[in-house]
C-alpha cells in the first residue's frame, strides 16, 4: 500500500455539508492500489459508556483521474461534532487505519487520533449554487462583431481575417433581434464579453462602468435585452473586467494629470513618476499583463473596492442581469473576492458569479467566492484528445476526473465547458477545418455534465486564427452558414434538454478502450437509462451487443457500428 498518497483534511475540500445534517467526505489513495476503503465515525461528545454512537459506512469508489482514486460517501449526521478514520485494504489484502494524519496497525479507540468535523461550522459554509444555472447551454457574445441593427456591407462584416480596429458595428439592439435565433438553437444563457465605455472593439479597456458603450446602444437597449431574453427563459451574464481599466478611466487619468498629488494614487500600483507608458518598454505601474493601457486596480484599497462592487451591485439592481464573468479573475485577491459575492448575493442572491482562470481553482471554489469557473482543464484535454491526438481517451477521462474528484461534488454541473472562445484560435481552425473533429468535440461540451459554452458562430461553422481573427463577423448568410452542423448542434443540445439522464443520472457504468478511441458511459436517472458513446479516432469501430437499440443523434437503429469521430446517444 503507497502510504504517501493516501490523502485527507477535514477542510471544504475533503470534508463538507452538502445540505443540512447530509454530509460528502472524500479520500484519496494511488490509482489502483486500494479496493476497499470503510468510514468509522462516533459522537465527539457522548463516550461510548453513555452511548455507542460508533457506525461504519463502505466508501464508494466515485472516479479516478489518471494517478490517483477517489473514495466518496455521504453521511447523514446530527451532533455537534463528528469524529472519524478510515479502515483501508490494498489488493494485497493489507489492511490499515488512518486518522488525523497517521497510520495504525488496529482500529482506533482514541478520538484524538482521529478527525474532526464540527457539524455547525461546516453547515454555515454550505456552497449555494444557482440552481437555474446547472447545466445549462451557454452562448458566448462578442458584441461588436455578432449582430448589427445599422447598414453594413456584406464585403465589411465578412472580412476574414479580421483585426481589431474593425468596426462592424455590431449592437444590443442587434442581439434583442436575433434572440428568436438563440432560443431555436436551444441556448439557456446569454453571455456578453464586455459593453461599457472603451475605444476598442473588445472594450477589456473601460473608461466608464456606468456608460453602455455608444456604439452598443445604452442602458435602456440592455433592459430591454434582459427582459425579453428573461421572457424566452433565457438568462443574461455580462463581463465585469475589474482587474484593470483604461488610462481614460477617472482615476486613472487624474493621476495622470495630478502625478505625486493625485487622490487616486492607492487606487492602482504606481511605482514612481513619470509614467513609462511606450509601446515596447515595462510600465512602472502594475498593469494586465504588461499592456500600459490596462493599469491594474488595487482592490485591497477600501475606497476602489467599494467603487467595483457599486458597479456591480448598480446592473443588477438597474438592469436586473443574472450574473458577472470576472476577467482575470485570479490576479485579484481572495480577501476582495469574498466580499464581492458577499454584498452583490445580498443585492441579487441567486445571482452567478464566474471567474475567469487558466489553470486549476479549487482555492476560488469553497463556497465562499467564486460559483464557477472556465473550465480551461475541458478545452485543453478535448484539443489534445481530439485535435493533436497526443492523448489517449483514458487520459481525456481522468484529467475530467481530476476536477471531479478535487472540487466541490455540486460543482461538475456548473462548470463552463468550452472548446474556443475571445481569446483562443477557433476549433475549426484548429482541427484544420475538419467538421467531423469540430462534432466530436461538439459532442463532448454538449453531452456530459457542465455547462456548455458555445462560442457565437462555431455552430455553423465560423473559422478564424487567433486573436483577433476569432473575432469575425456572425454568418447570418445561410449560403455561408454549414447548415448541417447547425442542425447537428441543435440535435445535441435538444437530447441534452429532453433527456436530463445525461446530466444528472447516477454514473453506474463507464469504460475507454485507448486503441479504439472508446469512451463509453452509461447512466440512470428514475427509469431513464441512457449509453453514451464517443468514438474518438479515424476508420470505424464495432460495438458489439448493442445493436438495435435507437440512436437519438440520426434517428435511426445502431448498427454496433461506429464511423470517424463519431457519438452515439443510445436509449
């Protein structure tokens, strides 16, 4: 038995409230080297000549990433503190008990060798999730250059490549006319990369976060947005870019008017004086990134906190929208981000707090920051799964296990999967505009558990490089729209609407084959049973036994044949 990765805290990660008196504890042990883990819990309180409180509970096994297993359980408790161990056998039939950190031949009888859960303390750190936002169908907007209500030529919104001085004149009023688009694709939530006031196309650069940029309409075209998109039973997210403003930005600009005497010094992170603000040299000032039009907002300064979250409480009060996007989320402090969800859930509480970051975010995900991330570990594995094909399906399964078993157990329906965005090559192009590779990875956003980002054209086949190439014109042109794989998104999110097994059924059987390219899962949910398969390589692949039973993505009986890159929804 590999003692160093047999792993628990009694902390938000390991050991939580799930609901009041319903508890998740969860152990980690190397990958394949247990099969059978048992939880031994007691009373803190009580001893046991008063009353035997002592219970046991097998541990499932609820997923494995590509080194390590995680053993789970949920526990029905009603005292004030829970103290526990876990008995552990290996394959080799080896048997030991760990508690508080330490290994024991015997089962533990001291409660102060074992761990230690205060019922109160975890229950007041419930994470509470939206629920409208569980695995809902995304769409990600770039509003400049989606949907316009102004006349421009054909030849200038579909220019390709495109760069970022172009001026498409894309609209809110744009967007409010294609909502009935949207709805018929089946998308549940509209999210908006930035709208206020900035002299770019991205606006990531904001001079005013109170204006709607004029280019996009104004508050009133937003209202109108919300509320129409809220009577289709869409929701409506916008992109709150509070890391950093543009040097137009008030207080910013007085400083650089004011220098040294500036009121706003300790709003942002001035080194010295003057200002190094050429293209090509370091600013002496903290920025995104190192652009010096993008200077960083000190947010451990009172009077700039307050002003960011004034900001974001006045457009969900003013235009009743449904959530924030955080830009750069993960370059902002936690101290910040914990009175952020604070005060704007007290304006709003089932409002949807997203934070964008590149990496891993367990410490921005316990219940009392963040409600979900972009889940960048999804579009990376889905690249190298099916686009360079340097990972195998195994692998592909375990990295999605890696967040499964590290994070809150709630959270696998509300983080963004996405295969593109703003800021990333489009797919297409990726997969060197192969369609079949596009449909794959197509199916894997829309068809397991996560909320599916789409990002505003791959659906009918939108190419475009990197940034700022991926940010071209909508084809609103059917004769430039692929139509089929519209249909085939449409196909997709519908049998993820009608059949929530797909989401929400309990997991009970799943299994790759690496020289197939088989990723293969089954789930119930109530009577509802259904089989997903993906066929992850070129040539076909036999699945014998199944045939017959009906495809919900062509309609039609399963031969036990799958083509390329091929998914199959069986019922």
């Amino acid at each position: 038995m590999e003692y160093a990765a047999i792993r628990h805290f009694a902390d938000k990660r390991y050991c939580y409230a799930v609901e009041k008196g319903r508890f998740l504890i969860r152990l980690e042990t190397k990958k394949g080297d247990v099969v059978r883990v048992v939880l031994h819990m007691q009373d803190k309180y009580l001893p046991l000549k008063m009353m035997d409180t002592r219970q046991q509970q097998e541990m499932a096994l609820a997923c494995s990433d590509n080194y390590l297993d995680y053993f789970e359980c949920f526990v029905m408790i009603d005292l004030v503190c829970l103290r526990y161990f876990f008995e552990i056998e290996d394959t080799a039939g080896q048997i030991t008990y760990y508690g508080n950190h330490d290994f024991y031949d015997t089962a533990i009888t001291d409660i102060e060798k074992m761990y230690d859960c205060p019922q109160n303390l975890r229950e007041e750190e419930l994470f509470e999730l939206p629920a409208w936002a569980k695995n809902k169908v995304l769409y990600q907007i770039f509003p400049s250059r989606f949907a316009t209500d102004k006349q421009v030529s054909e030849e200038e919104w579909y220019q390709a490549p495109i760069g970022h001085r172009a001026d498409l004149k894309g609209s809110l009023r744009g967007i409010i006319n294609h909502l009935a688009y949207l709805k018929n694709l089946g998308v549940d939530i509209l999210y908006m990369t930035p709208i206020f006031s900035s002299n770019s196309s991205h606006k990531y650069n904001i001079d005013d976060y109170y204006k709607i940029d004029p280019s996009f309409g104004d508050k009133e075209d937003l209202k109108e947005l919300v509320c129409k998109a809220h009577q289709l039973g869409m929701y409506v997210i916008l992109d709150g870019v509070f890391n950093h403003t543009a040097v137009d930005f008030f207080a910013f600009r007085d400083i650089m008017e004011k220098k040294e005497q500036s009121a706003y010094l300790d709003w942002y992170y001035i080194k010295d004086f003057p200002l190094v603000m050429e293209w090509g040299k370091k600013p002496n000032y903290k920025t995104f990134s190192y652009a010096g039009l993008m200077p960083k907002l000190n947010l451990q300064n009172k009077e700039t906190a307050d002003f960011v979250i004034d900001v974001a409480s006045y457009w969900i009060r003013e235009c009743d929208i449904d959530g924030w996007r955080l830009d750069v989320a993960d370059e902002i402090s936690h101290t910040f981000w914990k009175r952020f969800r604070r005060e704007i859930k007290a304006v709003k509480k089932e409002v949807f707090i997203i934070g964008e970051i590149w990496h891993y975010a367990g410490d921005f995900l316990e219940g009392d920051e963040w409600d979900s991330v972009m889940n960048y570990q999804f579009s990376r594995s889905v690249m190298d799964l099916v686009v360079t094909q340097k990972m195998p399906v195994s692998a592909f399964v375990g990295n999605l296990n890696f967040m499964k078993g590290n994070l809150h157990t709630n959270l696998e329906g509300y983080l963004w999967n996405f295969i593109d965005t703003h800021d990333t090559e489009r797919f297409l192009n990726s997969a060197q505009k192969d369609v079949k590779k596009q449909m794959l990875a197509a199916s894997l956003q829309l068809l397991l558990p996560g909320m599916p980002m789409i990002y505003y054209g791959d659906e009918v086949g939108l190419e475009g490089g990197s940034d700022p190439d991926c940010r071209r014109g909508m084809l609103w042109d059917e004769g430039r729209q692929n139509l089929s794989l519209l249909q085939y998104y449409q196909t997709l999110i519908s049998i993820r609407h009608t059949y929530p097994v797909l989401t929400e059924g309990m997991l009970i059987e799943q299994y790759t084959e690496d020289d197939k390219g088989i990723f293969y899962s089954k789930r119930r949910l109530g009577d509802q049973q259904i089989i997903l398969i993906f066929h992850t390589k070129t040539g076909e692949a036999k699945l014998p036994g199944l045939e017959g039973r009906q495809n919900l993505v062509d309609g039609k009986p399963f031969t036990g044949t799958l083509g390329a890159y091929e998914t199959v929804v069986l019922i």
